[in-house]
C-alpha cells in the first residue's frame, strides 16, 4: 500500500498525477490519494469577502484560523470542488476513483482545539470558536473495504469531532495518520518544490536522503508549510511507515519519480 498525498499549492501536475495513478492501478497497486486545497480555498474566501486569516501558534507553525464561516467554505472548495474534480479526472484516466472526505462514515475522528494560543505582532493571545482539530483515529477498516472492492479512496481533509462537528484538519498530517492506519509502505507528499531544500527557494539545496533521526533539526529550516510536512513525516515513520517522501508535483510521472527515490526521501 501506498499514501499519496496533493498538496494545495499552484502548479502541481494533476494529469499527470492522475495518469500514474492509472499506471499503478492497472498494474495492480493499492493506493490512496489525501489531497489539499490552500491556495484554492484562500483564492474562493478572498472573493467571497472572508479573506484567510493565518495565524502563529506558540510552537512557531502557521495555520489557518477557521471559524464556523470558514469552515463552510473550506467544506465547499476541498471537499465539494476539489475533491469531485480530482475523482473526474481520475475516472477519466481510467482510474475507479470514490471521493469522501473524514467527516464521510467517521472515516477520521479529531479532537477539536478548545482554543489556540497564538502570537501576533509579538503578543500572545487565545483564540477561541476555531473549527480545527488534531486526528485521533482512522477508520482502516472503512478504507480496506472500499481498496478492496477496487476503488482509490480520494480523502478531503475534513474530519469529525466526538462531538459531530466537521472540523479542518491538516492535510500532510492527515495523510500521515492514514498511512499509519493502513500500514501503508511509503507515503509520498507531492509539492511545488523538488524536495526539502536546506536554503529556500534554492533548489540547488535539495536534501536528497534524510534519516529519521534528522526531522528535528529539519524543523529549524524548513520553511511554511514544509514545517508542517515533516513533522508529518515524522508522524508518520512514528506510525510504522518505512519510508517519506517529498516531491516534486511539477514534473512528469511525479509519482513514478517519487517511487524511484527523486526528491528527498527519508527512512
């Protein structure tokens, strides 16, 4: 079993995602798809007169303040847009392809954040209402059966609380608990860069090969929403996955190339 994972930002290569998903399928290897939907939903907010609102928690990561309002909307682009495009494609390519998203079935379960503490202009704060959580449980099972009957599973990142409320979650991690949940061999975190890059933007400083033990000085260069990525890297390896790796989306055969050890793989 494989993980694959989309990221939100522009330029990433999805027919040509979606073509070497076809490729694996045909040859007979499970996968799942965990996609995101950043730039989309900041791009829809904005022209809906709720511009994003990104905020600094304490431990130094960025993520999005989502209210109820944002909720609905980030619901609507990922799950509602994003999501039934990515199975449109896939179908097209050939590829049996069942979109859902975690609220779909409790397929994953998340804690919600009573309240963040956050850091702006240098001053800390609570914020409260926010509709973000971190996943608890992945229902494996729900997953094997649909991998089993011959679908790839395509997964929003929106999951639910105990309590039923549909909650944003974050992609990278999302998939990282997935591939944990479904002893998935590698996860694959496709992006708009090559890979890790000691110096961004320079991609003459691509990390090839990172072993486990080095996720936590890769926190102290790591910029944006790659901090998010290897800490779900590191989630992920926790989990029992064998192998993380980042790559680039851009190109051809992303996913092929990626499964061929380009980008940085870590283990």
């Amino acid at each position: 079993m494989i993980v694959i994972k989309i990221g939100g930002a522009s330029g990433v290569n999805l027919d040509a995602i979606c073509a070497d998903l076809a490729s694996l399928a045909r040859q007979g290897q499970p996968a799942i798809l965990v996609h995101g939907g950043s730039a989309e939903t900041n791009e829809i907010s904005t022209r809906l007169g709720k511009p994003p609102r990104f905020v600094t928690a304490a431990s130094g990561f960025t993520s999005r303040y989502t209210d109820r309002e944002t909720l609905e909307i980030f619901a609507m682009v990922t799950s509602g847009k994003i999501n039934t495009l990515l199975v449109e494609k896939l179908q097209k390519a050939g590829v049996n392809a069942f979109g859902l998203s975690g609220v779909d079935g409790r397929l994953m379960v998340a804690r919600r954040k009573d309240a963040i503490r956050v850091v702006e202009n240098g001053r800390k704060f609570m914020l409260r209402d926010d509709y973000t959580g971190k996943i608890e449980t992945v229902d494996a099972r729900l997953l094997a059966l649909l991998v089993e009957q011959g679908y790839l599973p395509v997964i929003a990142p929106l999951a639910l609380s105990p309590e039923g409320d549909a909650l944003n979650v974050d992609a990278d991690r999302a998939a990282a608990m997935v591939a944990g949940a479904v002893k998935a061999e590698k996860l694959i975190l496709l992006t708009n860069v090559p890979g890790l890059l000691r110096q961004f933007p320079d991609e003459s400083t691509l990390i090839s090969h990172l072993p486990a033990a080095g996720l936590e000085q890769a926190l102290t260069f790591a910029e944006g929403r790659m901090k998010k990525k290897v800490l779900g890297a590191s989630e992920a390896l926790g989990l029992g996955v064998r192998e993380v790796i980042f790559a680039d989306g851009r190109v051809e055969n992303p996913v092929q190339a990626a499964l061929a050890g380009k980008g940085t793989v870590i283990s």
